[in-house]
C-alpha cells in the first residue's frame, strides 16, 4: 500500500471495515502469546472477543492500541495500516481505549476526569473545554457528581465515567476490556444499553472483551479465543449453549 496515512482523509474509509486484524503474532520474551490473529469490526457494529482467562484477550486488545508490538502481523483502522504507529496517534486517529480496571484518576474530580479525555481528539488548548450533553444523556449519575474525586465513585460509577471519557474524545472505535467486572448487575444493564446507544446514535463500532452473557449476547459478531488464537467466530445470534460452556464463565 503506497498511500500515507496522510493521503487519506479520516472520514473516508475505503472498506466496511473499521478494524481488521491480520496474522499477528506477538510475544512477551520468547513466550508465543498471541498465534496467527485475524479479526475484523465492521463499520457500525459491535464485535465481542470471548474466552477464558489467559488466552491473550488482553493481549490482543493492548496490541490494537499499540502498547505492545506484534513481531509479524498487521493492524488497519478505517484501512490504514497502525502497526507502527504509536499509541497516542491512534487514540487522534479514532480509537477510544477502556481497560481493564478502568485506571480512572481517583484525586481529580469527575469533571476533570472527563476533560481529559479531549486529549485524545486534540482539542485541549482549541477552547473547546465544553461536556458536551449527550454524555450526560447516556451517563446521568455523572452529571451530579462532578465536583466529586473519581475515586470517591463506586466500582460501576467509575466504569461509567470511564467510558464517558474515552467518548469525549469522539473515537469511531471504542475498544472496552471487560467494563462489568465486578459490577452489580443493575449497573450492568446500564452499560449495556449505553453502549447501544452509542453505536446506534453515533455509528460508533465497538470491540469488547466480556463474559457476562447477557453483553455478550447484545453484540453483533463474536470471536473465541484459545491458547492465544481464534477457534471460532460467527454471528452471536449463532453462539451455541456448547461454545457458551467452553468459553464464557458462567
């Protein structure tokens, strides 16, 4: 491919693809950690990645953002090539992280928390310091707690206003690790419906990691991971009680 990430235009993307995934292998020393990866999120879906603990879903997740580097393989986001582009052009780019642990600022308020996340779109120091009130919409309970220390929030709280915050930075895809771990289940349904929203509102695509079924079950497209690669993939309309046995824990 001969065209610079320059060449093209950031609204323009030339698939239907926003994600695509290509033989990557990667490894932490000489531990083969991730084996021969193809995974795609097709423009305006949300696609959920699923398995056990340790197979390399983390992993995967943090070599889309460029934290960790494949030794072969190649990412495309809107069908530019990112391999080699670090992490904090990729979050300018469109890519809205959340991961696991969520790694709000405990010491600085809600509100601050969220203006942060303009970084990622670049607009700090444009005058642009502004909460825009759809964020409110999908995320009400932050609209009255912004004076409040994020660490002062409860687990689901936080995990709201982690993913308010990747969204400040208006990403076209929004990559989320786990986001109900260890969240009560009413605040789950919560961030089911958000997420929904997002991606019928905004055209947002999204990739999650998840094992509550229920999220898992609002996703459009799934992939199982194993010892590192992709052993099964399909429409979660699809997903077997067999595949939901060996991969999720429920």
């Amino acid at each position: 491919m001969t065209s610079t990430q320059a060449d093209i235009q950031p609204h323009i993307i030339p698939s239907n693809l926003m994600l695509q995934v290509s033989g990557v292998n990667v490894y932490y020393g000489e531990s083969h950690i991730l084996r021969d990866v193809d995974l795609s999120v097709p423009v305006g879906e949300m696609v959920c990645l699923i398995g056990r603990n340790g197979v390399g879903k983390t992993t995967l997740l943090k070599t889309i953002m460029g934290l960790l580097k494949p030794r072969t393989g190649q990412v495309k986001f809107a069908d530019v090539p990112i391999t080699q582009i670090p992490t904090h052009k990729r979050a300018k780019l469109g890519i809205g992280y959340v991961p696991q642990g969520r790694e709000i600022i405990p010491r600085v308020t809600v509100q601050e928390n969220l203006l942060l996340g303009l970084e990622a779109s670049g607009e700090v120091g444009r005058g642009k310091r502004e909460i825009p009130e759809d964020i409110f919409d999908l995320f009400p309970v932050l609209k009255t707690m912004l004076s409040r220390m994020g660490g002062d929030l409860s687990g689901g709280q936080q995990q709201q206003l982690a993913i308010a915050r990747a969204l400040m930075g208006k990403p076209r895809l929004l990559v989320l690790d786990e986001p109900t771990e260890g969240i009560q289940p009413s605040i789950i349904l919560e961030i089911e419906a958000a997420v929904r929203r997002i991606i019928e509102t905004r055209g947002i695509s999204v990739l999650l990691v998840e094992q509550h079924l229920h999220f898992v079950r609002q996703a459009d497209r799934y992939y199982a991971m194993q010892k590192g690669g992709i052993v099964a993939s399909g429409l979660t309309e699809d997903l077997s009680a067999e595949l939901i046995k060996e991969f999720l824990a429920v």
